[in-house]
C-alpha cells in the first residue's frame, strides 16, 4: 500500500508463484518504461532529445499522435496493427537520417533513461544465479545495448533482441519491413540459437508494461510463466484489463524490489 491506503500490488495468479520453481527458469522482458522508470525517455527519444531542432521536432509530433494510440485499448487488434507499424515506420525513418555512432554515447550521457527502481539490482541477482534474461525491445537496440554498457549491466546472460542500425561510412542503415514493433514483438522473433539456450527451462519470468508484451512468451510454456505487468499510465482506465491478462499487476511506484519480494529470490 502506498501512505494513502491504496493497494498498488495486484496478484491474480498465487498458484503460479506457488508452483514457481527457482532453480529452472529464464527471464524475458521489455526494456522501455519496464527496466526503466515510467519517467524515463524511451530508447527511441534519446537521440532526438539530445540533437533538438528538427529532429526533436518531428520526434515529438510523432510521439503524441502515436503513444496515446498504443495505450487505448477500445482499439481493435487489426487496426492497431497497421497504427503501430506506421509509427515504427515514421520513427525510424526519421532517426536513420540522424543517427551515428558517436551520437549514440554522447546522447546517452546525460539522458533521462534511468533503471526502474530495484531493476538493475534484478539484473544483477540473475546474472549471479546464472538465469538467462532475453531482453526484447521495440526500440532501438544500439541505444538499449550502450546503455546496458554505460551501467555496467551487458552481462554475459543476456541477450538482445532488438531494431539494431547498422552503419556504413557512418550512415545508418536498418530494415524498415523488418522492424520488431509493439505488435509483433513476439517469442518467435527470438533467434534460434537463443531459443535453443532456454528451451529446457521450466519456468519463465515475463516482464512488460503493455499487455501486447505477453506475446513475448511461449505460448507453450504460458500455464508455467508469470507475467508482471507495470502499470503506470491510464491506470483507472487499464487496470480491469490489465488484471484479467497478467498474473501480477503493479501500479504507479511499485518495483523490481517489489518482484524480488513476490518470488522470495
């Protein structure tokens, strides 16, 4: 509960953390707005925040007509599809025209993207039990990948998968029909040789802050993952909704910290 009595902590499935077996799991989870703060700019923000002018400009044109779209959830799936592909689209076209290398660092060093309380510690906690942790990102995955460098947190159990510029004669190049949207980020855009790492497990861990990142998840293995939900924007709005499509529901402040606890990890 927060001081004013309201309860921020929803757990709709107990048998599953019941049934969770420490020892025989991964982790897979989205990066923006769920390892990070709700305050955080998105990966997709950091470059255009950092040059300003235009680029901001249109970043944030875009960015307003689009986001409150992803969060409603009157829209149907079809129609939201095409929604998000066309901001995928229009992002990173935009950004391709910006981007280098070395904007990367520089505008990762001051930039509003910081780790969602308790995260990095979970990070960490799973780096030190050998857990593999896939990361999955609509963003961009240079960006996501630095920052891991920057904190100190690209452990060797962790894996990207991600929109990854590629870069020629310090042009960016990257495929726009096959970007990884908010729709179709999905456990079979997993590489295989990165499957082939998990498919063992037993349990899995599912992290995100949109209930579309629960495709995210083997369908095969859903009935053994626990999947965390944060919800920290339209809260009124979403909570039925959320609650009836994650195991465990956390709004507004709550945390990594708070995950620690549910699982006793």
């Amino acid at each position: 509960m927060n001081d004013k009595g309201v309860i921020m902590i929803y757990i709709n499935n107990q048998e599953k953390i019941n049934n969770f077996k420490k020892e025989n799991f991964y982790v897979i989870t989205d990066f923006d707005r769920t390892l990070t703060s709700k305050e955080s700019e998105p990966s997709m923000g950091i470059v255009p925040r950092y040059l300003g002018g235009e680029c901001l400009e249109e970043r944030t044109k875009i960015f307003n007509h689009y986001r409150p779209l992803e969060l409603d959830y009157t829209i149907s799936i079809e129609e939201k599809q095409k929604i998000m592909k066309e901001w995928a689209n229009k992002s990173f076209t935009l950004i391709s025209k910006y981007l280098t290398q070395d904007i990367i660092y520089k505008a990762l060093e001051n930039a509003n993207i910081h780790f969602r309380e308790g995260a990095k510690d979970f990070l960490l906690k799973m780096n030190n039990m050998n857990i593999p942790v896939i990361i999955m990102s609509s963003g961009v995955g240079n960006i996501l990948k630095a920052f891991l460098e920057k904190e100190g947190c690209l452990f060797n159990n962790i894996e990207i998968v991600s929109n990854f510029f590629e870069f020629q004669d310090e042009k960016a190049h990257i495929d726009l029909n096959n970007i990884m949207a908010t729709l179709n980020k999905e456990y079979e855009k997993i590489p295989q040789e990165v499957r082939a790492k998990i498919q063992d497990k037993e349990n899995v861990l599912l992290f995100g802050d949109l209930i579309e990142d629960i495709k995210m998840a083997n369908e095969e293995k859903l009935s053994n993952t626990i999947t965390f939900g944060f919800l920290d924007a339209n809260v009124e709005q979403n909570l039925e909704t959320y609650k009836s499509n994650f195991d465990v529901v956390l709004t507004d402040d709550n945390d990594f910290n708070d995950v620690i606890n549910i699982l006793n990890i």
